[in-house]
C-alpha cells in the first residue's frame, strides 16, 4: 500500500471537510433569509442528506455568540436575533406598535399561564368583564388563538397563546414564563401578596385536553364573532 503525501493527505482533508463548510454555509443562509424561526426539521429538509443539523447549529450559534446578531432558540425553533445588548440601536428605527390596555395585557398573562381558558374563565380570574374586542386585539396581534370549544352547556370557545407570542418575547417554550419568585424579583408583584396565592405553572401544545372538542366549522373564519361563551 503506497502512503499519501503530506500534500495529498491535505487535500483529502479538504475534500472531506468540503461537504461540512456547503452545509454549514446553507443553514446560515437559511436562516439569514427567514424572517421567522425555523424548526430542525425544515432545516435537515434543505440541508445534504446526513449533515448533522444539531451539531451545525450549535456551530453557527457559538461562532455568533460575541457577535452583533445572535442564533437564539424560540418556540422550539431557531431565529438569527440582534444581541440583547444592542437592541437600543433598533429603537430609534422601530415602527410604533399600539399600546395594549391593561385590560388587554391582563387577558394575555391569563391566557398564558391559564390556558386552555374561556372567556367566562378570564373573567372569573379577573373579577370584572371584558369586552369582545379585548380578544379581537390580540387575536389580531397574532398573539392568541382559538383552540377549541369546552364541552360545557354553551361550548365556549377556549384560548391559548400562539407561536408568534413566543417568538415576540424570545420564549422557547410557554412554560419559560417568569414563575412567582421571578416576577417578585422584576417588581411586577409587591409584597402585599395574599396568603396563598400562587402563580399557575403555564402549559400548552396543540393536541385538545379531554374537556376540548374541535372548533366547529367557521370558528376560524368568523374569528370569535360567533363565540357562545
């Protein structure tokens, strides 16, 4: 067996590191273009059969790590995101958003921690009404969504937070909202807290609870204008 010249032996190796440099130029590209987070699937449907989609992510996300723009995980997918630090940079070029109510910004915390929730149910927790265009807000900000309906007298319609919520606040998942210690310590709570009160351990997913049933047909479409709760 005649052995390979050092020259040689170096270009194998670039032969065989080729292939890893395409497929690690084409994740980043992907996800340069994406103006939404992308899955590890979608991702290995576009990348050479095998690449190592994981192993090419957490590459892409320590060569950004000191970086002005960097590889962060929401909603269980990946998005390239302007560093932490630097977001007073953007402000000055934000497009003003309207501001929520504290209606509004109520019903989204209930929704989130409490979810899947009825309107009845939010009102319940919140002690007073609300009206129907609260839900029209933030069903329009992409930040809530119809789920199902309880199988209760009336059928209500039940909500839960969306994919864009989690993305809008860099959550990876619905159960990384700020527990009741955390909220103390960010001085969203005082200290007049009454005995007993806790904060629900949030949750979601797609699949309906035992007490769902699917939404009817044209629930999507009349958007909650034909809720019976």
């Amino acid at each position: 067996m005649v052995d390979a010249s050092p020259s040689e032996r170096g270009n194998l190796t670039l032969l065989a590191t080729e292939p890893h440099r395409m497929a690690l130029r084409m994740l980043e590209a992907m996800l340069f273009a994406s103006d939404e987070p992308l899955g590890k699937a979608e991702l290995a449907a576009r990348l050479p059969e095998g690449s190592d989609v994981e192993g090419l992510l957490r590459e892409i996300e320590h060569a950004y790590s000191g970086r002005g723009v960097n590889l962060v995980k929401v909603a269980g997918k990946y998005m390239f995101r302007t560093a932490s630090d630097l977001a007073f940079l953007l402000q000055r070029d934000a497009h003003d958003q309207k501001k929520l109510s504290r209606a509004a910004l109520e019903t989204l915390a209930i929704i989130a921690y409490h979810q899947p929730v009825t309107r009845a149910e939010i009102e319940e927790i919140r002690g007073v009404s609300i009206s129907k265009g609260t839900i029209d807000v933030l069903m329009e900000a992409g930040w809530i969504r119809m789920r199902g309906r309880r199988r209760t007298p009336g059928r209500p319609v039940t909500y839960g937070s969306t994919e864009t919520f989690l993305v809008h606040f860099g959550l990876e998942a619905i159960g990384d909202l700020p527990g009741l210690d955390e909220l103390k310590g960010a001085g969203l709570l005082d200290g007049r807290i009454p005995p007993g009160f806790s904060v629900p351990e949030p949750r979601d997913g797609d699949a309906l609870t035992d007490d769902e049933d699917p939404l009817d047909p044209g629930d999507l479409l009349a958007a909650g204008l034909s809720e019976h709760d």
